[in-house]
C-alpha cells in the first residue's frame, strides 16, 4: 500500500548489487518519489523531499566540511537517501559523516564501481510510474467495493473493518465528540492510552496518524483517525481514508 518505492525495495534491483549501506540502515523503509543526480552542493531549493540523489562527489567528495553540509541540506530537504559512487572524485565516506547520517536515520549508499546513473534514474522512474498506476486500480477497486457495502450494512462498524482491513492499521471513529469506536477493539487502558497519544500526536507534524472530518450538511458530525505504529502513512492511505470518510458521511 506505500504510494512509493522504499530505499530496501530499491537496493533490490540490478544496479544496487554489490552496494553497500554505509549508514542510515534505520531509516532503508523511506519513500522514494523520485531520483536526481546532483554534483552541486547547493541544492536547497531544487528538492521537494523524498528524493533519492545520486552523485559521485565531485562537487564535494575532498572537502570533509562541504561534504557534512551537503548532507545536512539533504536531510533538511527531507531527501529519501544519498547514492555516491566512489572511486573517481571520492575514495571514503568519514566517520563524522556516517554518525551525522545514523543520527538522523538518513540512509548512505554506496557504489564501489562506476555505475550508469541515467541507467538507474530511468528504471526507478519506471518502477515509479507503473506504482502509481497500480495504486490508482486500487483504489478505484476499493471504492467500488466500498459503495456496494454501503447498500447492504447496517452499522458504520462495517465501513471501520473494510478500512482496517485493507489497510491494516488503527482505525477510530469518534462520533458526535462522545461516541468512540476503535477497530480493531483493545482493552479499556489499552483504549484510553491510544486515544490519548493520538491526540497529543494530531497537534504536531507526524507521519504515523492521518485524520479526516465526515461531514454533514456543512457541519463536522464525526472524526475518522488512522495510526500506525510500524509504517509513515502516505498519500494513498489519505486518499483512502478520505474515500471511506466520504462513504461513512453517506451512511450516516
């Protein structure tokens, strides 16, 4: 269900035999939106995040201070990972880079040949594209099916399943601000502590808990929350979430 391609799925195609993750290794589960080559250091406005960049340090690769700074802005720009071929402008990665990187979950690969960057950049965008369109028969799938549950249930509980199920996560309904429905059901402390955290997380950026209003007639008559403690939720679990809010705001 992940809208893109993880670094670990990545290290998986041809290209990345023979590579070696030199830090970083927490954070092999990242999106990857896209793949850029970039040599010039300064690169703060050219990212949107979630970019894995391919160089081979020669803007960079001598200077250990230019180097830090060059990650630094990567992590900063919430780039997926960094791919450096040594050999030809660069022969190491320094220590100092490698705790800098594992500090901050931002993984480092390397290329211990000469590899063809527009190679690489051209399977992964395909892998990419094909992705997204899987994604889109999903969800045009669970929409359907969604819609026909609708003339045959009687308690908004079933929509709160088929959510679970297909995207097996946390799912909580609060109704009416009073009317709380967790699925799947855990016991009353377990309950109280979940609801708890999801409320202290919904007020900061993070990437584990999406909600959705259902809306009624203009007015917000209930809440639909998804969390998940093992994955960052992406944009195909919001479209997802935003389809079955639309679903229970139709029930209801």
């Amino acid at each position: 269900m992940n809208s893109y391609l993880s670094i670990s799925e990545i290290l998986q195609r041809k290209h990345f035999e023979g590579t070696i993750l030199v830090a970083g290794k927490d954070g092999i589960h990242r999106s990857v939106k896209w793949v850029h080559i970039v040599e010039n250091p300064a690169i703060k406005n050219l990212l949107n995040g979630g970019e894995l960049i391919l160089s081979t340090g020669i803007g960079w690769g001598n200077d250990e201070k230019l180097f830090l700074s060059f990650v630094q802005e990567l992590i900063e720009c919430h780039a997926a990972g960094l791919c450096i071929e040594l050999g030809t402008y660069i022969n190491m990665i320094p220590e100092t880079i490698r705790l800098f990187a594992d500090k901050h979950n931002f993984p480092i690969i390397i290329f211990q040949k000469e590899v063809p960057f527009v190679q690489i950049t051209q399977d992964i965008h395909s892998m990419i594209i094909n992705q997204q369109y899987k994604l889109i028969s999903n969800l045009e799938s669970y929409s359907q099916n969604l819609n026909k549950k609708l003339l045959e249930i009687n308690n908004y509980e079933q929509i709160l399943h088929i959510l679970q199920d297909y995207l097996t996560v946390q799912v909580i309904a609060i109704v009416r601000e009073h009317e709380v429905t967790f699925v799947p059901a855990g016991r009353k402390a377990e309950k109280e502590a979940l609801l708890k955290k999801i409320r202290t997380i919904e007020n900061h950026s993070n990437e584990q808990v999406l909600t959705q209003p259902i809306q009624i007639l203009g007015q917000n008559y209930a809440q639909l929350y998804i969390y998940s403690p093992e994955r960052e939720l992406t944009e195909f679990d919001a479209v997802i979430l935003d389809r079955t809010a639309t679903a229970l705001a139709q029930h209801f």
